[in-house]
C-alpha cells in the first residue's frame, strides 16, 4: 500500500504542478516528514491533510479501478484496509468479534 501512496502522491503532484517539498510546505510540515509518511505506514490523518492539500478525494490517494473495492477502517487507533467484499466482512467479523 505504502509505494501506492508514493507513486499516486508524486504524480498528483506532478499533475498539479508542484513539487513534494512545495506540497510539504502547504501542508505546514517538513518535507522530510511528508517523505517518511508517505513512505511508510501514514497515520489516517496524514493521509485526509495530503488529500485535502492536493484537493482531491483519500481514495484518489490509491491506485484502484472504480469497479474494485477500497476500504479502509480505523477502529481503536488500528488502520484495516480490504480491496475485496470478503476482505472487509472479515475486517467486519473480526472487529465485531472484539466488542
């Protein structure tokens, strides 16, 4: 998931006309930290700012068709994300399980 972020960030920006650092800057972050999250495992919220930042939807942030799934839940602090139905009624299952 995490070069998806990378690749879909860089070429939104690209599309945009803007560099990662200028992205940084609007986002009011180093863009040293923008480049770790996007990276790496972003937290939820990194991810709406880069999204809100660039003005487009979270999921334009993933590469996906518009007939596949994309989910991602955020229950108690832990991030799950399922491409498929059967994928997000296990994330379902499983989180229903711990209530």
């Amino acid at each position: 998931m995490n070069e998806n972020i990378s690749h879909k960030v860089k070429e939104l920006c690209r599309n945009k006309g803007i560099t990662i650092k200028e992205l940084a800057e609007k986002m009011e972050i180093a863009p040293e930290s923008l480049s770790r999250a996007i990276n790496g495992n972003p937290q939820l919220s990194t991810i709406r700012k880069i999204a809100e930042t660039l003005g487009v939807s979270v999921t334009d942030l993933f590469d996906h068709n518009e007939d596949e799934l994309l989910a991602i839940v955020v229950c108690d602090g832990v991030t799950h994300t399922a491409t498929t139905k059967a994928g997000l009624k296990a994330i379902a299952d499983k989180l229903n399980k711990s209530n």
